[in-house]
C-alpha cells in the first residue's frame, strides 16, 4: 500500500529516533510520519518546528506534537515555487530561494483571525536576485567591530 500511495504523490517527511537495538547496539525507529508532499528537497527545524521546501509546491511549515506522536502541517505558502533552497530566519519567519531565480520571505500568519488566515504563509518580501541560490548558510563576509553598542543582526550568506 506505501509503494501505491508514493506512485500517487504520497511522499512523507519522517522522524525517526534512536533506539537500543535487541543486539546491544543502537538503531533507527520510525516515530511518525507527515504526508502530502510532492518530494521535500530542503528541511531545516528549530524545536518543534519543521519548514519544509517541496519540489513544487513552495514552503509548508510543520510541527511536531511530541505528546500525540505525529507531525502537523501548520501553514502553508499557496505559491507554486520550485523550491531551489530554504531557511529559518526565526520561528514565524523563512526565506526561500526558487528556480526563476528569486528569494522571497514568508512569514507565519499569527495575528489571523480564522483558521483559513492561519493556514497560510503570507508573503512579506519577494526580490529577483538573477542567479539561482542552492544553499544559505549563517555568517558573513566582513567581521563585526567588538565597540559596536547596537544588538547582533543576523546575517545569512548564499
């Protein structure tokens, strides 16, 4: 049944956990599962928290219930971004870069009145950079002065 609901576009994130094998060593268990991706390329998580680029189908940020035992989709970007990289700027905001060459940040839509509002990302900054992005990394190109007053800004290289 799992091979006929992948040949049908059920592909799954999975979260597995370590485990005291029966032999004395140690192996991966299978905790739970989320479905309705088309293929994540990019997943990054911070806590509970899951952000998920798919193929096509943009971004998807997920949560894991650790007392239920499941993952839960929280929102979703509607765009039809083929996601070419993904990151976490902080737990309600992601940026993604995406196969036409752009970057664009999404923001969890928190302050939403209805379920629906909640459902998905909005979209609150979109830049055609011109080139494709495959990775962002924490860091930077310059090295901050130690006499700076003002707080650390963080910065992403790509």
């Amino acid at each position: 049944e799992e091979e006929r609901e992948r040949e049908m576009g059920g592909w799954q994130i999975e979260l597995f956990r370590l485990v005291e094998a029966e032999a004395g060593g140690k192996e991966l268990a299978s905790d739970c599962s989320h479905r309705g991706h088309i293929l994540v390329l990019y997943i990054q998580s911070r806590g509970d928290f899951i952000v998920a680029g798919d193929l096509m189908r943009s971004i998807s940020l997920l949560t894991y219930k650790q007392v239920d035992g499941q993952i839960e989709e929280i929102a979703r970007d509607h765009n039809a971004n083929w996601m070419t990289a993904l990151e976490m700027l902080d737990d309600d905001t992601y940026i993604g870069a995406e196969n036409h060459f752009n970057l664009f940040t999404c923001r969890k839509n928190t302050d939403a009145t209805t379920d629906e509002e909640r459902g998905r990302l909005e979209v609150v900054g979109e830049y055609h950079l011109g080139d494709l992005v495959n990775r962002f990394r924490a860091g930077s190109l310059v090295m901050r002065g130690g006499d700076s007053d003002g707080p650390a800004i963080p910065t992403l290289l790509f």
